[in-house]
C-alpha cells in the first residue's frame, strides 16, 4: 500500500466565526473539512464545549483541512489575517500520509 505525503490545517477557534473561517477556506478552495467542538485553556482563558456553554460565547471549534501545501498556507494567513485581531485562534500545518490519493487530488 502507498502513502501519500500532504498537509493537514488545523483551526482552533471561537464557535462564533465558524460559519465565517468556513466560507473563507471554500472560496479559497477548500472541497472538504472537518469540524470538534474542543475545550482548552490559552491566552484567553478557560473555553467550553459545547455541552458546557448553553450561549456559545466561550465554545471553541477545531476546524481540520486535509489539502495539499499551497491551498493549506493560504487559507492559514487569511483566517489569520481576517479574524484573529478580534477573535481568539490558532492556526498550525502538520505533515500527514493519506492512501487515498484520488480523494485528495494526488497525482498517482
């Protein structure tokens, strides 16, 4: 079996901008992702999930992009540069091996 080297995006953010870093990455193109509520603690504060937080005010999602270098680092500095001034968030790339490369348009 092959394995196929690609990047793997990861957003924490508030609950609140999910629609919005959403409809950012699709216009980008991004074709499909991933979405957790996640509790944590960072600069910010203690944030809940979403059992724990009936308003949704301090509610964080782990949005995750499976996509290849050039798209990954593009929608990274944008939902950085469009959100984060106002918003609480992370954004990190990791290096990942899929074996579905037709999945994620890699050429064989």
């Amino acid at each position: 079996m092959k394995f196929y080297k690609i990047k793997k995006l990861t957003v924490i953010t508030e609950a609140a901008i999910l629609d919005n870093v959403l409809e950012l990455a699709t216009e980008l193109g991004a074709d499909s992702y991933t979405i957790d509520r996640v509790s944590g603690k960072g600069e910010k504060g203690v944030r809940f999930g979403m059992d724990s937080d009936i308003s949704g005010m301090l509610t964080n999602v782990r949005i995750e992009i499976i996509t290849h270098e050039e798209l990954a680092k593009k929608i990274a500095v944008e939902v950085e540069a469009n959100f984060f001034q106002n918003y609480a968030g992370i954004v990190y790339l990791q290096d990942v091996e899929v074996i579905q490369a037709r999945k994620f348009n890699i050429k064989e």
